[in-house]
C-alpha cells in the first residue's frame, strides 16, 4: 500500500480535492520525514473539513475564510475536556498549535500560486504585532493577528 493510499485512507477529505492530494504526493516525493507528511496531512484535512462544512472551494478561498478556519481552532473545545486549568486556559487550542496548523494551509496556497492556479496566497506570512521587546526582538503576533493582516 502506498504512502498517499495510506493517507487518504486516515483523512478520506484529502482524496475528495485532487489538488490537496496532489500537493502532499510532491512532498512524499521530495522525501520530506512521515511524521511531516503527517503532521501536513492532519492541518490540511482540517481547513478541508471546514472548507466543506462552509461550502468553500478552498482552491479559491479568501482571507475571510482563513479566519473563520483559524476562529474555529481558537475556539474548539479542549480534547482533556472544559475542566482542564492551565495559564492561558480557556477554549481552544494554543496560538503555537494553531500556527502549527497554518503552515501546511498556507504552503497548500503556494503550491496553487505555482501551479497558476491562484494570484496569491491567503495566509498570513511572519508578521508581528507591537509589544514588548524582548532582546531586541518585538514579540510575536497570535496566528489570529497573522491570517487577519495578510492582505487578499
């Protein structure tokens, strides 16, 4: 069984779009490491999932729906459940989870800006946001600030 069978197999959502598909095949090719793949896969099936659920091509997604992706994520439930308490508790998953899981969205849109089939890409590059500095360095924006600033 191939690596691509395998993973349409574990997200069936990334069979349904040719390009997604496509995409993670020319990773696999390129010999990037399973857990990679997979960690790819897994951001990808879940922007997809939303994507159908919202009835959005996501070949010609906007911004807008960039943010309703990562407003999801921000706000999904906790997997150890509602009573977990931690430091920056409340819903949702970690602002490093959630960049974690733009990354494979957001190089997805590179790979449609290569193959001619979009202008530009949606997600939010490494922006940062005013704050404190920090060994000359100003502090990083959460991923909401980074898909809302990227203009369309």
């Amino acid at each position: 069984m191939s690596a691509t069978t395998v993973l349409m197999e574990k997200w069936p959502v990334l069979g349904r779009h040719e390009q997604a598909a496509t995409w993670l095949t020319i990773w696999m090719d390129l010999g990037r490491a399973p857990r990679t793949i997979d960690a790819y896969a897994r951001g990808l099936a879940e922007y997809l999932l939303m994507c159908e659920r919202e009835d959005v091509d996501p070949v010609t997604a906007n911004r807008a729906h960039i943010a309703v992706y990562v407003r999801e994520l921000t706000s999904r439930p906790h997997r150890r459940g509602a009573n977990v308490v931690s430091i920056d508790s409340g819903a949702g998953l970690a602002n490093a989870t959630i960049q974690q899981r733009l990354v494979p969205v957001r190089l997805f849109y590179d790979f449609l800006m290569e193959e001619g089939l979009r202008e530009s890409n949606p997600v939010g590059r490494g922006r940062y946001t005013p704050g404190r500095q920090r060994a000359g360095q100003q502090r990083a924006g959460t991923a909401a600030d980074e898909a809302a600033v990227d203009p369309q």
